[in-house]
C-alpha cells in the first residue's frame, strides 16, 4: 500500500504582512491549487492514504471557495481515503460546517481512533489541553500489524499540548509516526523498530520557510518503511545574501544581486539580506533597489544588513554642508543606529535624492 504523509498546508492565511493583497491572494490560490495537484498526483500514481497531520487551515476564517476546492478534489478522488487530524491552527469542524463531508474524509477527534487497512492500522488524536497530558496511556495497541500513529506537535521530552513526548512513544510497536507542525521535511529513529517523520509545509510562506517543500510517499509493501521526499510546491522561497562590500552605488549592488540569483526561477520568491561594510556616503537606497529588482521574481523583499563605516575624524575640519551637518548629527543624543539612518537621510537630500530611510 502506497501512503502520502503531508501537513501545515495552512489554507486561507492571510500572508499580507509584507506581500500586497493581490499578492497575497494569488498565493492562497496557489496553495489551494497546489493541493488539489497533490491529490491528482496521489490517483496517478495509485496512492491508496493520503494523511494529513494537522493545520489543514490557518485558523478559524476558511473562504467557502476553499472548502468546495477541497471538497472536489477529495470527491474527485473517491478510491483515496484521506486521514486527517487537526492541528494547532485549524478547526475542522468550523472549516466543513453545512456542507456534507465525503465519505473518503476521515477526521479523527480528541478521542483516539483507529482506521484499518488490510495489514495496516492507522490511529490519531486531536492534542488539547485536556487531553495532551494523558493521551499516551491510552494509544491503541496494534500489535502484529504495521502500525501508524498521526498526531500534531514538537518532538520533545515533555508533555502538552503541541509537544509530542517521544520517550512515550517508544516501544508501542509504531512503525512510522507521521507529524505535522515543523515546516521543514525531516524524518528521523524513533526507536529500534520505528521512524517518526515531518513531511514539512506543502508551500512556503514566508522567509522562515525556504527551500523546497512538499510531501513524503512511503510503502508498506516493502520490508523497511523509508518515507520519501517530493518536491511539490508551485514556487520557492530563496534567502540570499549579498555582500556589498565593493559596490560603490545602487548599479553595483543591483548587478551583485543579480549574479547571486540567476540560477534561481522568475517564479520564486526572494529575500535579499545586503551584507559587508559600506562608507556613510555610499549611494544606497533600499526603495530604489526594490523597484529594480521587484519585476525579476513574483516577490521581492530587501533588508540592509550592511555595517556603515564612519569615522568622525574625517569631517573635524571639512568646511562644507556636508561636514557641518555630519558634525552637528554626531553631537547629538540620538543613538549610534540613529545617527547613521539620520546622516544617510541627509547626505541624500544634500545630493537632491528622494529621501529613502
């Protein structure tokens, strides 16, 4: 038997933080389609469960569009049962009011439940406040059978809500424990005889989760359970690093940041981090670079990590505005970070820049 393990799809977030809404809106849409491609990839290549281990949703407010997209993807596909546990996010019985559920639509609750399947039982639980403290005690035994358990939460030695307690869940004779919470694919020993298994985000939606996402697919059939990784998410998010040491202008800092990017895809998304020591009168301006940059990739962010190198020995006699101002900023009482965002600002309206800090 053929498995997909995914989690933290995070359907219908808001994402507007720092995209634009229409941005944002496109990107719930992909999430959503990205899903549904998943679910198309599942019958074409004879998956028989698909599980998903928590945050389906990113919370309460779920678009009626999205759970007909859901809802038809799931119908589409009625040969594949889908085992769904909720997670720290999503509310599932919010999500499906007045709408009927698919049979194939399985959700357990917080009270365990087991699903047969030929040699294979799969058993999960909703982690609450109530719950999370004793649910150890209780997990169905499934013994001679290759024995799955979903549940949503942090490995850790402790136990609580969204804290998974690893030590607990030894020797029960679990086969794979397919988690959901961490957004980044990582499977590891459970103990001699089991593994446990993030499959990560199925798409990445900030910064904090770059690099490729997807689903893992195991078989049952084969004597080892070794969950794989698919790449499956519809772009990438990229966190690069440029030092700007050398560059003298915003052209300089432009190319720089072209060359470190261009391998990387039209679609995807980029965060720049500028790095390395710039002079206090290098022309550098965040707003302009993003207007260069932003139509290269779908979306385009920019921090200046850069360290300013200013030494006021310089402009002790320099008799010009500029030293005259440098002086009179550097005698202040603003902090040091401030001084320099001031001195910057200024040096850009004494050269007749727009104003970028």
């Amino acid at each position: 038997m053929k498995i997909l393990h995914c989690a933290d799809i995070h359907l219908d977030s808001p994402m507007e933080t720092h995209m634009i809404r229409e941005q944002a809106a496109t990107r719930n849409t992909e999430i959503l389609k990205t899903f549904q491609r998943m679910t198309e990839y599942a019958d074409k290549n004879k998956i028989s469960l698909v599980l998903i281990a928590g945050d389906f949703f990113d919370g309460d407010r779920v678009t009626r569009r999205t759970v007909d997209g859901i809802l038809d993807a799931v119908t589409s596909t009625p040969q594949i049962d889908y085992l769904y546990v909720s997670g720290n996010h999503d509310n599932w019985t919010n999500a499906f009011v007045d709408h009927e559920i698919p049979v194939n639509f399985k959700c357990f609750t917080d009270k365990w439940g087991t699903l047969n399947y030929g040699d294979v039982s799969v058993s999960g639980i909703e982690m609450t406040k109530a719950n999370a403290e004793t649910l150890y005690d209780k997990l169905p035994k499934q013994n001679n059978r290759i024995n799955i358990v979903m549940l949503h939460g942090q490995i850790s030695t402790a136990s609580g809500v969204d804290q998974v307690n690893l030590n607990l869940l030894k020797n029960k004779n679990i086969q794979y424990l397919a988690l959901g919470h961490i957004h980044t694919y990582s499977c590891d020993k459970l103990d001699r005889d089991g593994i446990y298994c993030y499959p990560g985000c199925l798409e990445g939606r900030g910064f904090d989760e770059c690099g490729k996402k997807g689903f893992v697919v195991l078989d049952t059939d084969v004597r080892k359970l070794e969950p794989t990784f698919e790449p499956f998410s519809s772009r990438e998010l990229h966190h690069i690093e440029v030092d700007i040491t050398d560059c003298i202008n915003n052209t300089d800092i432009y190319n720089a940041m072209k060359k470190e990017t261009q391998d990387i895809s039209k679609n995807d998304m980029v965060e720049f981090v500028l790095t390395g020591s710039q002079d206090i009168s290098t022309d550098i301006s965040i707003k302009y670079l993003h207007k260069l940059a932003d139509s290269d990739f779908f979306f385009v962010k920019i921090k200046d990590n850069t360290k300013v190198e200013l030494d006021p020995k310089e402009y002790e006699n320099d008799i010009s505005l500029k030293g005259e101002f440098i002086r009179l900023v550097m005698a202040s009482d603003s902090s040091e970070e401030d001084k320099i965002q001031i001195i910057r600002a200024g040096l850009e309206a004494l050269s007749g820049e727009d104003i970028t800090v």
